[in-house]
C-alpha cells in the first residue's frame, strides 16, 4: 500500500489511469510470452504421440491465442484511456473486440482443419490414411461453412439483420444462377467428382473422347489440374467430365500381355512343343497372375511365319516394372524358341524362274554384236 500510494502521489492523482495501462500492457506481454512457452513446450509433446488431433490442435492454436491475447489485453487499455479522456471512440472498442475475436476464432477453426487435413493423409499417423480426394472435399465444405458463419456473426454484431441477408441473398441467389450458370455447372460438377470418385489426386487418367492424358494434382470447386506426360498443366473445368467417357488406368488390378510371335515355316514340326514349353514357362512365372485368363495357342498362318500368341497378365500394375517383366517374359520366349532349334520368321520373298539363266563371261569380239 505505500509504495501504491508514493506511485499515486509521484504520477499525481489525475494521471492514476496511466499506470493501470502501463500495468495492463505489462500483463498482456507476460502472458503472452507464458502462452508461447507453454504452447512450444504442448506441441513437443503432441509430435511425440501417434494422435493426429492433439497436434493438430496445437499446432493451430499457437498464433491465434497469442493474438487473442494481445487483443484483449490492448482493447481493455484503449478502453480505459478513452473513457479517462471521454474520446468517442470508447464505443468502437467494444464491437471491433467481438469482431476480432471471431476473425481470431474464424482462423483457429481454418488453420485446425488445414492441419487436420495433413494428419489424416500423413501414413505416420494411421496405418491407413484417407483418400486425399475425400479429405480436401471435407476440409473445403468445412472451410466454407466456417467462414460463411464468421461473415453472418460479424454482420449481426454491426448490427445488421441476419434474417434481412438471408432473404436479400435468396432473391440475390435467382439472378446469380442465371448469370453464372457455367459457374455452378463447375461447381456442382466437381460435387459429383468427390461424391462419384471416378479419379482422385494422383490417379493417371485419360478420356478417348478428348485429348486428357495425365495425373491429377488438385480437384477443385471450378477447375481439375491435370499434369500431362510432357509435364504440361492442363486446366479442366469441371462440367466436362460429365459429359466425356474417361478411363482410369491407376485401379487396372492386371496389365496384360498380349503379343504374337511368329516362326519360320520349315519349323513347322517344332511349332507343338515351342508352344507346350512356353505355356509351362508362363504358368511358373512368379510374375504372371495364375487366376486370370492365360493362353498360348497357334493363330494364323501368315504371309512369312506360322503366329501363335501369348495373351497373360501381369500381378503388378506399376508401369516401369511391367515392362521390365515383358521384356523379359519376351527374351525368354526367343530363348525358348532358339533351344528347340527353331527360329523367329521375318519377312521373306522366294522368285521362282521357269528357265535357268545363262551367264556370258567372255568379251564380244570386235565387230559382232553381244
């Protein structure tokens, strides 16, 4: 109490409001620094457990409340400096507090959903983390909603009346339809890509109808990123895809090998056996899937070379290592083929004479004709 009263008496007893901000202010930093310490110290203990939400909640809080705090804390002393100096602007601080703490609360929910988003993809936080497609889906409609929410609580606290926005954004909503059509087209369309799934992020894809080869990067609510095979973006709008065919090669559960290989004609007699060898050959390929169809027959006989046809499938989908197991599946074959002294037929053409034909080496003689 007396060094209480030799403060009063040293800032005088009309300027005591001085110290009472000073010590608010004081306050607000020691707090803030607290919250910061404690919060660090929270998210160190959060990324050592396997739990995506602590972290996730942590790591959006740390910002957020230390804004909060210096919010009230400087709104408070505003506040009490006003109302000392009778400043009109003592009732602005009261709304612009609530407003600021819903912007603060607005981004603590975005930022926990954004981190939310990370956590339930991350494979170090579930054996089986979510789709990516249904988890951006989620986070957006939840974003949405939260900053729509945050728009109409800060128009109710200026003042105005939410059930007037409601019918004014209703009637408002007609004339965007109409106006926007392509717009909403976009938008419901890439409502049916998350709900329908015919592709997801990272999916290769391609339509027959169109010329849209490649991976998907992002869906968004108006336009599909797709990166082409020639590292070129390629920007889709979303109402496309309901009216294209389209194919997605990333959930083949086998590729198949399909070729023909043919043999000269004159092996004819060793054709059986090639066939048996290489049938037994596929049907012991660690590679190949023994419950698809498998089939080694003669087909055709050509122009060149009596065909027969290998048609199989493979367990991997990956397109690399399938082709590395086609070669050698193929190599093999032509290894097959060569051990029962037989040879692969190219293309040939025999000309048959009627008549031998007779050569002249000898020089004509001066004079006579050749």
């Amino acid at each position: 109490m007396d060094i209480a009263n030799r403060l009063v008496t040293w800032v005088g007893e009309g300027n005591y409001w001085i110290v009472q901000v000073f010590a608010i202010v004081l306050l607000t930093l020691l707090a803030a620094m607290l919250a910061k310490v404690s919060l660090d110290r929270l998210l160190l203990k959060a990324e050592q457990t396997h739990n995506l939400w602590d972290d996730a909640f942590v790591g959006a809080a740390r910002r957020p409340l230390r804004w909060l705090i210096w919010l009230i804390g400087l709104t408070l002393a505003a506040q009490m400096a006003a109302e000392v100096s009778e400043n009109q602007l003592a009732q602005l601080i009261q709304p612009l507090r609530k407003i600021g703490v819903v912007g603060l609360l607005t981004w603590f929910l975005v930022r926990l959903i954004r981190h939310s988003e990370d956590n339930l993809m991350d494979p170090q936080f579930s054996e089986k983390p979510m789709d990516a497609t249904t988890v951006k889906a989620i986070g957006k409609l939840l974003r949405m909603s939260v900053l729509i929410t945050a728009v109409l609580v800060v128009l109710q606290s200026m003042g105005y009346s939410i059930s007037g926005v409601l019918a004014f954004g209703g009637i408002g909503g007609i004339a965007v339809g109409f106006a926007a059509k392509d717009l909403l087209a976009n938008f419901f369309g890439g409502l049916m890509i998350y709900l329908d799934r015919p592709f997801s992020v990272g999916d290769w894809i391609r339509s027959p109808d169109k010329e849209i080869e490649g991976t998907v990067e992002d869906i968004g609510w108006r336009l599909t990123r797709i990166r082409t095979f020639d590292k070129r973006p390629l920007y889709i709008p979303n109402s496309t895809f309901a009216h294209i065919s389209l194919e997605n090669p990333s959930r083949m559960s086998n590729r198949r090998i399909y070729e023909t290989i043919g043999v000269r004609y004159e092996d004819s007699g060793k054709l059986p056996e090639i066939i048996e060898a290489v049938k037994a050959y596929l049907r012991n390929h660690p590679e190949i899937d023994q419950r698809q169809t498998l089939i080694v027959n003669f087909n055709s006989f050509a122009a060149c070379s009596l065909d027969f046809f290998i048609y199989t499938f493979t367990k991997t989908t990956d397109w690399i290592r399938f082709h590395e197991i086609k070669q050698e599946i193929l190599l093999d074959i032509l290894g097959i083929i060569e051990r029962h002294g037989a040879e692969c037929a190219f293309p040939t053409s025999t000309v048959h004479m009627p008549d031998p034909i007779a050569l002249h080496t000898s020089a004509p003689v001066m004079g006579e004709q050749p």
